[in-house]
C-alpha cells in the first residue's frame, strides 16, 4: 500500500504549473494497469505534483490515457492550463483550461458540497473526493471556482496485477461531515474493458446527500465530434434541454451530430425518459467511420443525463443519486466495454 502524505496545499500553489504541458504529465505520479488488449496511465492523487489539483473533481482515478482494440479513447482534450481562466476558452487554435476543468477520462465530480450553505466566511466545507476546503466569501458555491484545500485526508494506493485501488478518509468535525470513500479500477482480462467500483461511508454526524456523475471525456483518435458518432440510449429520449440547432438533434432514443463541430461549435443537452431501474444506465457511444463503439453501464438508476461536447472532445454525463446516513455505507459500479461494430451482436 502506498500512502501519499498530504503536502501543504495552498491557493498560490494551485495556482503553480498544472495539467497540460507534456513535462507536466511526465512529472505527475501515475501508475500503468495493461490486462489483454486494453492498456490505461492513471493519476494518482498528490497535492504537490499531481496532474489534477482542482476542486471539483474526484482526484482519484484520473484517467489520462485508455488505449485498446486499436484504437485511443480516453486522452487529454486540452492544449494548456491557465490558472486565470474560469472554466475554458479559446485562444486561437488552442483550447485553455482552468484548474478546476483540467481533467480527463471518466472523473467524477460530486455535485453538492457538503456544508457550504451553512459555513461562514474562512469556515470549511466538504467535498467528496477532494478534501476539507475554505469558504472564503458570501459569494455561492461555484464548482469552477478554486478553493483552498485544507486537508486533503489521508490518500492510500495500491496496485494489484490489474487494478488499482484508492482510499481517502476525510474528518471535518467543524461541519459534521466525515467518510471514508473506497475507488477500485480493473482493466478487465476476458474483453476490452474496465470496471470501476466505489464505496462511500459516511463516518460523521450528518447525513450526506448529494448527485455524482461521470464526466466521460471521450477523445477518440482525437476524431472531433460528427455526423460518424451515434449516441444510443436504451429509452426514448424526452428533452430537458434540446441541443444547439444545426449542430445536434434528438431522434427516438439517440442523439446525433448534423455536422462536425468546429471552431467553438458546442453542444449541450439535457434529456429524461429513463426508468427507476439501473438497466436504463446504458450508454452507446459508436463511431461507423472508424467502426468502433463502447457501451457504458452503472448499476445504479439515473438521476439526470447530460451531453456536451466540443471540437476535441465528446462527453456524455450520467447522474445518480447518493444518500447515506451516518454509519451506513452507499456502493455503486460503472462498466466500460468497448467493441468492433458487427462484432459480437453489435
């Protein structure tokens, strides 16, 4: 087991070099797990020298590359970092990405930050995956926003022959909130593919509730998001929020692209008509140029699902919903199988 020793986080050294330069990712302690034909580089949680140090997203189980059947999956859709910009933008051909955006893979962020609504000015609050963190005005809580980490917990990690295991244990008697949050990645022997598991125990005094969901930077081959991509779900789709017109639309039970996105072509969806049961938890994702697909399941029931995308990158959000009382423990699984079209029933 390797226990990673919280180093000093402040808001300045947040702010130091982050996530995109290639000496940035070579510097950041990462683990390699390989297993058949599927090979993944996962980051490993560090305040000091690690590739995500962000506020918003679970700092465990960073996906920064997936290689398999061919074919990259999972890679960085951002030319650089800037500590100055809010989420993302644009400068020229490059696509510059805040601290708290910098990420990819599938990461996860938990939406609610538990206690901020009840924390004063230079209180703290919790934020699952991350640690205790300061409140530091009256403004509201902005996921964007970097705040200052004032104890990461204690993160352990373990490489087992295909996995990977993180743990970090978070007390912050001053809110009430405290858990211990479990996260296994497995690169699968028998099919391309991974699994990944959590475990969340709520060890304070208050009962935590909060959404989840997976982010799922998709870059394939860097193709930009198009007409070749069919986004199928096992329901028929009812619209929350259409997408941009002349970019994307909904059709029964899929979402597809009119035209590939280019410039700051962007798209954003919200969408329902799924069940209460976890088999609605079913995300395809194909592409019929380069004739691969992947198919995304949790064993959980969707709470939401969004989809947005730019130019480089595709990104299709499931939510669920967590709530564990105080001494009580809350499981969930996603499945990741990618495929050949036409092969095995595909």
């Amino acid at each position: 087991m390797l226990f990673i020793k919280p180093a000093a986080y402040t808001l300045m050294s947040s702010l130091a070099v982050f996530g995109a330069s290639a000496q940035v990712r070579n510097v950041a302690p990462q683990e390699e797990l390989s297993s058949g034909t599927t090979r993944i580089k996962v980051y490993l949680p560090d305040a000091a020298k690690g590739f995500y140090r962000g506020t918003r997203f679970d700092w465990s189980g960073v996906i920064g590359e997936l290689d398999t059947l061919g074919h990259t999956w999972f890679d960085q859709w951002f030319t650089r970092g800037d500590a100055t910009v809010h989420d993302f933008s644009y400068d020229g051909s490059d696509i510059v990405a805040g601290p708290c955006t910098a990420a990819t893979g599938p990461v996860e962020e938990f939406t609610t930050p538990l206690g901020y609504d009840e924390a004063k000015p230079g209180g703290t609050f919790v934020k699952i995956g991350v640690g205790v963190l300061r409140r530091p005005d009256d403004a509201k809580y902005d996921s964007f926003r970097l705040y200052e980490v004032v104890d990461n917990g204690h993160w352990q990690t373990r490489k087992k022959g295909n996995s990977i295991e993180f743990g970090q244990d978070i007390q912050d008697p001053s809110s009430g909130y405290s858990y211990s949050y479990e996260k296994t990645i497995t690169v699968l022997q028998d099919k391309s593919g991974i699994v990944i598991d959590h475990r969340l125990t709520n060890t304070g005094k208050r009962s935590i509730k909060t959404d989840v969901y997976d982010h799922n930077f998709l870059v394939l081959d860097k193709q930009p998001p198009g007409p070749d991509f069919t986004i199928t779900f096992p329901f028929q789709i009812s619209p929350v929020h259409p997408p941009e017109a002349g970019l994307a639309e909904l059709r029964g039970n899929q979402i597809v692209y009119l035209k590939k996105l280019t410039g700051e072509d962007r798209v954003f969806t919200t969408i329902h008509g799924f069940g209460d049961d976890a088999k609605d938890y079913d995300v395809r994702i194909d592409n019929a140029r380069l004739g691969v697909g992947l198919t995304i399941t949790g064993d959980r029931p969707l709470k939401n699902v969004a989809m947005w995308s730019i130019r480089p990158v595709m990104a299709v959000e499931p939510f669920i919903e967590i709530s564990v009382n105080p001494g009580q423990s809350f499981t969930w699984r996603y499945e990741y199988a990618f495929h050949k079209l036409g092969s095995s029933g595909k």
